[in-house]
C-alpha cells in the first residue's frame, strides 16, 4: 500500500513549491522510490524537481487513441497499448520518478480512456511506497478519483483572509465530493510575519485540520524561482526545508 500526499489550494499559493519539497525530504530520508505526481496541467513540478516531462500523459493518451483508431496489432489490447505508453512519459530519476498529466489533447469522448488511465495510473502508483501529488486549483483530480484514497491532504494558502477562506470552501467541497482522508495539514506559506493569524486559527478549526504550519516568505526560494533552479539546491540549513523535514518526519 502506498502512502498518498495530496497537495492543493488556489493558484500561485505554494502547491508546487511544497509539494517538490516533501518529494526531496522523503529522498533524502530514503523513504523512496517516490513517484511525484503533476496533476496541474499548468504547472512545472519537473522543474521545481529538476528534471524534464518531455511527454505528459494527455500527450500519450491521444498517441494510443490515434493507434487505436489505426487499428491495433493482434494480441495487443487497448489497456496494453496505453500502459506501455504511460510508461513511455514516466521520467526517472535518483529516489524518485515523475509523471506529469497535462491536458487531455484532441477532440472527442476520453470516457474510456479516463476509465483505462485511472486504472493504469492506480497500479503506477501501488508499486509506491509514497505518492506526492501536486494538483490543480481545485479538487477535480481527487473527486475523478485518478487516485482512491488520500493519506495526507495539504491546502496550501497564502497568509491573506481570501486565500484561507478558500481553503475552508475547499474543505467544504471535498465533504460535498466525499473525498476521504486520513489526516487534513493547512499551510500558510509566504508569510511575512512569525505568528499565525487568528484567521489561520479559524480555518484550522472549521476544517478539523490535524494541524496548521506557517512557511516563510524565503528569499533563497524567491531567487532559485526566479533563476529558473530546481529547489533540489537549496541548503539543508533553509527555514522551510527544516519545517518541510519536520512535516514529513511525522507522517
Ligand atoms: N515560501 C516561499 N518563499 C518564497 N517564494 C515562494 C515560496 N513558496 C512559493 N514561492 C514562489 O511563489 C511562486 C508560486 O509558487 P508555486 O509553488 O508555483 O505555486 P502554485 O503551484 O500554487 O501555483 C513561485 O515563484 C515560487 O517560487
Ligand atoms: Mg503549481
């Protein structure tokens, strides 16, 4: 059984930073091979990782209906063809291998198709012992249920009372979903001041949340993004990695 970390919250907040983040913490605690998974097709986990997605699963997916179209060899099945293709955009790399989703591509019913990748994405994920994924704004992945079940769900926000109001509408919206999991973490990430707002407080009750954690707005991390670096560099001695550490030593 693997151990799911979902992460999300609105656009801009951190997802990908954090999510990156408990990847590189569960490697170097040597919690691996970790499969990270890009479930936002406009966001660049690769990069945050240090690695490249050349092809993303919605580019697969309209290469196996394509074949598909063109009729398929004897003995292959269409769940054959798309597996051997969703292993063809799994990159891999040292402790961890990344997969990104990006969009669905082309037109027509992807009906069956989202049926096959479920389950093939499923499989990729059980022979995991730990599975990050960094989602969209939004809660559509996990109600598609491209993944069952979530161990750890983080809402990420920014430390602005509209941002965590919309973590409480988030927590709503997975109820409403009947999206299960096992333990809720918000993180306010980029503040700007010490201590968490009375705010965060509210939002931590409404949600039940296990807990509640503050990130910094961290000037290594600002410059390593605005260079275009992967967050793999940055020094151990980093405010937001040793509290990434902290998170990820008590799941
Ligand atoms: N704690 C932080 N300190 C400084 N910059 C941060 C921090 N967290 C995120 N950022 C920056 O904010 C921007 C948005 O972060 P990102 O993780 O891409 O958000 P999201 O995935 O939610 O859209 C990026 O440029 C990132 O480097
Ligand atoms: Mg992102």
């Amino acid at each position: 059984m693997s151990y799911l970390i979902a992460v999300t919250g609105k656009g801009g907040v951190g997802k990908t930073t954090v999510s990156s983040l408990i990847v590189k913490q569960l490697v170097a605690m040597g919690k691996t091979p970790v499969l990270a998974i890009d479930a936002d097709p406009n966001s660049c986990l690769d990069a945050a990782l240090g690695v490249k997605a050349e092809k993303t699963v919605g580019k697969v997916r309209e290469e196996a209906k394509q074949k598909v179209n063109k009729g398929l060899s004897e003995g292959i099945s269409k769940q054959d063809l798309l597996q051997l293709k969703i292993s063809e955009s799994l990159v891999e790399a040292t402790g961890f291998d990344l997969i990104a989703m990006g969009r669905p591509e082309g037109a027509g019913c992807y009906c069956y198709a989202n049926n096959v990748l479920k389950s093939v994405i499923g499989k990729l994920s059980s022979q995991y012992p730990y599975v990050v994924l960094d989602n969209e704004a939004g809660l559509e992945n996990l109600s598609r249920r491209i993944v069952q079940k979530v161990n750890l769900l983080v809402l990420v926000s920014d430390q602005s009372n509209s941002g965590l109001e919309t973590l409480k509408r988030l927590y709503s919206l997975a109820h409403e979903m009947e999206i299960k999991y096992d333990k809720l973490l918000i993180v306010v990430n980029r503040m700007r001041k010490s201590d968490l707002s009375a705010k965060a407080q509210e939002v931590k009750e409404f949600t039940h949340a296990d807990d509640v954690i503050g990130l910094p707005d961290d000037l290594e991390i600002a410059a390593f993004a605005d260079d275009g670096q992967s967050l793999g560099g940055l020094s151990d001695d980093n405010v937001v990695i040793k509290k990434i550490y902290d998170l990820v030593k008590n799941i």
